[in-house]
C-alpha cells in the first residue's frame, strides 16, 4: 500500500491528471458527484432556526481584515489556530456577514497563526503565517485592484538581515518564531514600514524586528527585517504573571517564566501617536494592558510606564478564557477598529460562547470599547463544542433519519472527559427533513465519561434491530444493545465497555467503529479506524455470545494518513485518524468505503468484490467544493467523520461531515436521480504493473480509467490462480499485497467484459 499509494499520490498532484479525473468522472459516467455546501437543510434550537448550521464551527479563531472582493470594503479571513482552517467572510452591509468558502483555495495557505499587513505600502494587505518549522512566510498581494482574482506572490522565508558582517557568505537566515505565540504586524514606529513584535521564550522579554526600509531609503518593493530592539518597552515578565517595569534581564541562568507562548496587539489608546501594548499568556484567563510613555517623555525607545490587569476597561472585561487574543479591526462597518477576543490556543480552550465582540464607540486611535455579543459569527452557525460525530439512525422508528452527534460539549466546562450525545429529531417529511435539537445529553450519556467518543450503527447481536457501538479515546469499543425489536423506537443500554477485548497496540487509540458484514455470512463484522490511520477488520464469529477475531489491520490498504514527499525517506505520517464508514454513496447496488481523515478531507475505497486484503487506491476527485471553479478535494479542517442518509425521496444519499472544530459541514450528489450505471467498450487494455521486481506489493494501474469492468488474476509458474481481483469502471488500479508470497516469477492476466486480454509478468524477490 505504501509504495502504491505513494506513487499514485504523486501522479494526482499534476494538473494534467487532475483534470483527467476530475472530467472523466463528471461527464463520462458521474457515478460520484458530491459537491460540499453551506446551506441546506433546517436545523433548530428550540424555536430558533439557525441562520447557517453547516459552517463547521470555531474553536481558536483569529480574525484579520482582508478586501476578498474587490469592492473596497474590508471583510473578514478568520482562520482557525486548531486545524488551520480558512474561512472567509465577505461583508454585505456594515456589520452583517456571509461566509464565502469559495475564496478559500485562492488564500494561501498558513500554519498556526494569519496575518494581513501592508508590507510594500500598496494599499494592499498582504499576508503573514508560519511554515511547519515556525519559519515567518509572507506572501505578498498581486491581485488586480477591483476584482476578486486572488493573486499572491510567495516570498519564502530568506528576509532575515543576520547580525555577521558583509564578509560572510550566509548574510540572511529565516525569521523563525514560537508556533504558541501571536505577534503584533503593524507600524510601531510611525515610519511608514511594517515591523515585527514578538515574545522572546528565552529572555522572557519582547523583541522587535523593524524593516529598515525607511532608513535606508529603498523602494517600497525592497525591504529587510533586522532586531532592533530585544527589551521593548524595557519590561520583563514574572513567574505569575506579573511585570517588572524598568528590568530587562538576559543573563543566561534565568528560567523560563512561563512555558509556551504568548499573545499580544498594539493600538493608540490616548491619541498621542506611541501604541501601548496588550499580552497574554499561556495558562492565564486576562490581558495585561502597558501604557507606552514615549510620546510623553519624547524617547527614541518604547518605554512602558504603567500596567493595568484589567482589560479592556468600563466594560465586561475579557478574563473567562484561558489564553486570550485580541484582533483590532472595523466589525461594524463604521470605519473605525473595534476589537475581538478569542482563545489562542490550539487545544483545550473554551470552544463556545469564545469570540467576543466589542464595539468601538470612541476613536481609532483612542477607543472606547462596549460588550456586545459573545458569540460573533458562531451566532449564526452550529457548533457543539469539539470533534462532532455524527451519525444518522432512526430513533423514534417514524420512517425517517435522525441525526445524533457525538461531541466533547466545551472544554471549558467538561474538560474533555465526559462527552455528550446529541439528538436532532427529524420533524420534517421523507423529501424535506428538518432537524430539531431535542436533547444536548441524549442518554445521559456523559455519564459514562468517554472521551472522543464516535458512534455509529448496526445490527450487532443479529436480532433485527439497531445497536449503537461508541468509540472511544483509548481505542476500546461500547456496546449499547438496543432491546427495543424491530421496527421500533430505539431502546440503548449500555451492555459492553470493551467489546472487542483484544490488545491494542500504542498506536491503536481513537477508535471509530463501523458495522459492516464483510464476508455476506449474516453475521455483522466491525471495521475500526485507529489514530495510526489504518482501519482494522473484526470477524465476527459469533453472536451468542458476540466473539470476534481480527482478520487485518491494513483493511483494503485504507489510510487516514497523508504522505509525506517533504523528507527523505518519504513516508507516512504518524497519525491519520481513519474513521470509515460503509454505503452505496452512488445508488448502483455495490458499497464504497469512505474514509475520513485528519487532514479536512475523506478518502473513497470502492471495496466491493475485492477481497480485504487488496491495496485499493483512494478516489479522491468523488467530492469537491463550490469554488469559482469546481476543484477536487475540500479541506474542511481536521477530524472528519463521515455520515451518509438518503433525506430527500430521490434515492441518493446525502452527507454530514463532523469535524474537529465542533460543527458539522454537509454535501449532496449533483446528479438529479439514480444513475443509470454502464460503460463504454474498450479495444485495448492499457496496463501498467509496478514496482517489479517487489518485495511486498505489485500495483495494477490502468490508463483507461472510468470505463470497462476488469478481471485481475495472478497465476504461478505451475499455472495454479494464486489471486484474484477486480477493476471497477471507476477505480485506477489497485495493489496486490505479496510479501508472503514465495519468491519466483508470476503472471498476471488482465481481462475486460468484452474478452480482450492484456498479460504481464512480475518477480517476487525474496
């Protein structure tokens, strides 16, 4: 699978095949055509419908303004710190926003925090993030004024003046800064350049980086970072949270005050051109706001002279959530910055009621803040808190699909260790569903204190009703047996913590079961997605009492990992989070596996008639996203759990993705009824077998993708069928697991439904 999927990985991310696939698959055949939305079916709490349930919730959203649209008014990139989600908000009148996914796959992509700053005094923002080794990235703003053809430049991360000599060959290195911290990116000075403050982890001070562009004369287009300043402010911090004015220590025996990192954001408060300084810390619930006193004492240095914990004054201040930021930009439309506050840590935060809104209602450069909401933007969206997981099941036995969500409820208050269940009662009809939130803690769930808990569904004991299996953190499966029969509502109890019973290995956490009879023996098998991005098939073997062996850990060579072509060796990362799921996602009578992942998008394995021990290859072009132009593969964020249910009579499933964030996105097929499934002859088998010789794995691709049915049959050279296989219409090809297989020559015979052949040989290396 490794090398298949490796291989196959590279050749989607050229363009060239990406459009071959994406094409094929919407004109020639259509089978898999789901497009992801923001809007769809009706969702409400108690009386009150929410205004837009499937934008897929906040957890550390940071909030810069940014012009999406060309029209002159700033709108709103919020990007999310826990899984680097971008989403875009385009402003339609003063302070009422609609989010427009469609600009996501024009931003650059960021890693930990996202910034906009005017680095080249354009008029245009331009924006800053981190690489995965915390190096500074900026991107600079090529669009066209006036429209909304997002263009950027990347710079990459060499603009570091060093502090050797001319003499040295290496004279720029990259701005590196903690992932944990959120720097300030504006003109701190008032020279007209942008410049950089940020915490200092080793000397427990905050350093300043200035682009000397202005004192060197250049042209707005050249610029260079250089540390001016390694004690702004001429403060340092204390172990509890406290600052030292008139100290700054470097000596080399001092310990870190606080672990992890730090925020902060600079505004005038009182109109006399120097910025004070606002932070916060990891670990603690407040701001600490620093009057700056250079104006008044006409200093060439920043020089902090007072320190006040309460922040922002005369209103509610913002000290109920652990590790605040704040974000100064105009919400209101009045032209005037008001202020955002949110939790800026990637983990364990307050997960709702967490983005506060204060309304400027004095000047920008001496404001006066007011409390106005709690909930900006999340107001207008569901969000359970984190990592929702949904599933789809008929609770009240009246004919149509409920839907339950599996969620931590909020950090803040659960502290992760006692998840919630919640029901949505479909109230609507079999061809307009409508959700209802009935119940936040369905079951009294909580009660049982699991932890990263995913459900799902089945007939587990074999008694012709819905069971209910929960996964949970420690990779241990729950078992609810429903006692109430057939054809009635739903009765769960808890019957089995740890169904399975098996030894896990260490890497065999956060499991997400799904039911699913394998083997047609009547008897439901379960499969189980682990942290390590496998998903693992159990046997059942009996139902009275349930006993299960398993019978692979590489399941269809499905993974939830991504791979990783940034290292040598190439490999897979560590963790992947499979969560698979079983339906006919097409309605042609045959079951695909989709596979959700940690990395904000779902992977499909079309796993009828191949045996669980074939390596399939993932279709990834079956699901896109609305953009200005229709492109492959969502990213929706992180800890996609996938749930599937036919909700409008036209015979065609509909799709909830839950996601890390605590919401839940949603996506519905294009074709407009089932479609009629057939194929188009072919005269010729255009076959590739690789890596040969191999050692573990022999991968079949085909060149003809999307069209002719294929028989894969591998023979020895005393001519015994030693395996077999097939090629859906769809599918690309597919590796055939040999490791086992005794060394020597073999041939594989290729046929088509019209009886053309196409014969390969391979060597089976010892």
């Amino acid at each position: 699978m490794s090398n298949s999927y490796c291989i196959f990985t590279k050749m989607v991310k050229k363009y060239a095949l990406i459009l071959l696939l994406f094409f094929g698959i919407v004109d020639a055949q259509a089978q898999f055509n789901y497009r992801l939305n923001t809007t769809g079916f009706r969702v409400f709490d108690g009386n009150f419908e929410i205004e837009s349930p499937f934008w897929g919730g906040f957890n550390s959203p940071q909030f810069q303004p940014f012009d999406l649209n060309g029209d002159k008014q700033m709108d709103v990139i919020v990007f999310d710190r826990y899984d680097s989600k971008i989403l875009p908000f385009v402003r339609q009148s003063n302070d009422v926003f609609q989010y427009a996914p469609e600009y996501t796959a024009r931003l650059p992509k960021g890693l930990y925090y996202y910034k906009t700053a005017d680095l080249n005094s354009d008029g245009e923002l331009d924006i800053f993030t981190l690489s995965e080794s915390s190096n500074l990235l900026i991107y600079i703003n090529k669009t066209t004024p006036g429209t909304n053809n997002l263009k950027f430049l990347d710079l990459g991360p060499w603009y570091y003046r060093n502090q050797f000599d001319s003499t040295q060959p290496i004279l720029y290195n990259p701005l590196s800064f903690s992932k944990f911290d959120l720097p300030e990116i504006s003109d701190i000075d008032g020279d007209g350049d942008l410049d950089i403050l940020s915490y200092d982890q080793g000397n427990y001070t905050y350093r300043l980086f200035k682009d000397v562009r202005a004192e060197k004369g250049w042209s707005r287009d050249t610029f260079e970072f250089q540390i001016m300043d390694i004690c702004f402010g001429f403060f340092n911090e204390g172990f509890d949270n406290s600052i030292a004015l008139g100290e700054c220590p470097y000596q080399d025996k001092l310990k870190p005050r606080h672990t992890g990192g730090a925020s902060c954001f600079m505004y005038d408060s009182d109109a006399d051109g120097d910025k004070e300084l606002v932070i916060s810390n990891i670990g603690f619930p407040r701001f600490t706001f620093l009057k700056n006193g250079k104006s008044q004492a006409k200093s060439y240095y920043d020089t902090i002279v007072s320190v006040d914990t309460i922040f922002p004054q005369n209103t509610v201040a913002a000290n109920q959530m652990l590790f605040p930021a704040g974000y100064y930009l105009d919400i209101s439309g009045d032209g005037v910055q008001d202020l955002v506050i949110a939790p800026n840590n990637f983990t364990d935060v307050k997960e709702t009621q967490q983005i506060w809104y204060y309304k400027n209602k004095g000047q920008f450069n001496k404001p006066s803040f007011e409390l106005v909401k709690t909930n900006l933007f999340s107001e207008k969206t569901l969000d359970l808190g984190a990592r929702s997981a949904p599933v789809f099941v008929d609770v009240d036995a009246d004919g149509d699909q409920d839907l339950l969500v599996a969620s931590n409820g909020d950090y803040s208050q659960t502290n992760g260790l006692a998840d919630r269940l919640t029901l949505f009662r479909n109230t609507g009809t079999t061809t307009a569903p409508k959700f209802e939130l009935v119940d936040k803690d369905y079951l009294n769930f909580s009660q049982y204190k699991f932890r990263h808990a995913i459900p799902n569904v089945g007939d587990v004991d074999g008694d012709g009703d819905l069971d209910l299996l929960v996964g949970t953190l420690k990779g241990k499966l729950a078992y609810f047996n429903n006692s109430a029969g057939p054809g009635k509502p739903v009765v769960w109890n808890l019957v089995d913590s740890n169904l399975l019973g098996h030894q896990l290995n260490f890497d065999e956490s956060n499991a997400s079961p799904c039911v699913y009879d394998h083997n047609k023996d009547g008897k439901m098998d379960i499969l189980v997605g682990y942290y390590n991005g496998r998903v693992s098939l159990f046997e059942c073997t009996s139902v009275n009492p349930l006993t299960y062996i398993e019978k692979s850990k590489n399941a269809w060579g499905a993974r939830g990992n991504e791979w990783r072509s940034d290292v040598f060796p190439q490999e897979w990362k560590a963790f992947g989070y499979a969560s698979p799921r079983i339906y006919d996602a097409n309605g042609d009578g045959k079951v695909e596996m989709i596979v959700g992942t940690a990395y904000g998008y779902s992977r499909l394995y079309t796993i009828d008639s191949h045996p669980y021990t074939d390596s399939l290859f993932a279709d990834t072009t079956w699901f896109y996203e609305k953009k200005f132009a229709d492109s492959v593969l969502p990213s929706m964020g992180s800890r996609i759990i996938p749930a599937f249910a036919e909700l409008t009579g036209d015979s065609l499933m509909e799709a909830v993705f839950g996601l890390g964030r605590g919401g839940l996105q949603w996506a519905s097929s294009l074709n407009a009824k089932k479609p009629l499934i057939g194929t188009e002859k072919i005269s010729k088998i255009d076959i590739t077998l690789y890596p040969n010789p191999t050692k573990t794995v022999v991968n079949i691709q085909r060149s003809n993708v999307f069209q002719s049915q294929l028989l894969v049959k591998v023979y020895n050279l005393q001519q015994d069928l030693v395996y077999q296989t097939q090629l859906l219409p769809h599918e690309n090809g597919v590796g055939i697991p040999v490791e086992n297989w005794s060394s020597g020559v073999y041939w594989v015979k290729v046929q088509d439904e019209n009886g053309y052949n196409a014969n390969l040989k391979f060597v089976k290396l010892p």
